[in-house]
C-alpha cells in the first residue's frame, strides 16, 4: 500500500501563492503518475495537474500558466506551486498516485484546504 500526505493548504489573498507538498510513504516502487485533484463545494473532484514517472505533465486549462506541478523522487514527494489564485479556486486538494501513469488514481490522500479571500 501506499499513503500519501498533503501539507501547505491554507487562507491566501487573491492574486497570492501557495505551495501544496505531498509525501509518499509504504510501497512507494508501485508509484508511477503523482497528481493534484481539487473539488469545490457542490463540485466534483477535478484534476488540476499530474505529472509521470517520466516527467510528462498534464495540466487543466483553468491552472495552466498559473499552476506548477513538480516532483522529486529522492524525497518521494510532489509540490504544485499556485500563483495567481483567483476566488474561484478554493477547494480541497488531494494528491494521488497511480500505478500505471494513465491517470487512474489507485491511492489519495486525504486533502488540504485552500481558500482565497477576494
């Protein structure tokens, strides 16, 4: 199994930044995609950024040129830095990891709140 730790939610201002990290622990070798869902209230959870094994990004267009996806293997983790952040980007957001990098999550953590104030 695999668990997956959010950090780095919290209030920022619009037009301000946040970093969201993410930490896998357990049987990380089955890791392959890492990504970032969010899901606003009355929403469905949608994903704002993935990124592969192999470096390859996905990004969907409400973050693009706003949202960096990142990752770092030795430490097991994925960030995704948000600048720009509008009032319509408050929601909880999940990291989760896939086993196959196509994007069909098999593990999430629990999500971090991010909420912009106007």
């Amino acid at each position: 199994q695999v668990q997956l730790v959010e950090s780095g939610g919290g209030l920022v201002e619009a037009g301000g930044s946040l970093r969201l990290s993410c930490v896998a622990s357990g049987d990380i070798f089955r890791i392959n995609a890492m990504g970032w869902y969010r899901q606003a209230p009355r929403k469905q959870r949608e994903l704002a950024a993935a990124i592969t094994s192999v470096g390859t990004i996905t990004y969907a267009d409400s973050v693009t040129g706003r949202f960096t996806i990142s990752r770092d293997n030795a430490k097991n983790a994925a960030y995704l830095q948000m600048n720009s952040l509008k009032p319509e980007d408050p929601a909880v957001h999940y990291c989760a990891a896939d086993e196959n990098g196509l994007l069909v999550m098999d593990y999430w953590g629990k999500g971090t709140l991010v909420t912009v104030s106007s």
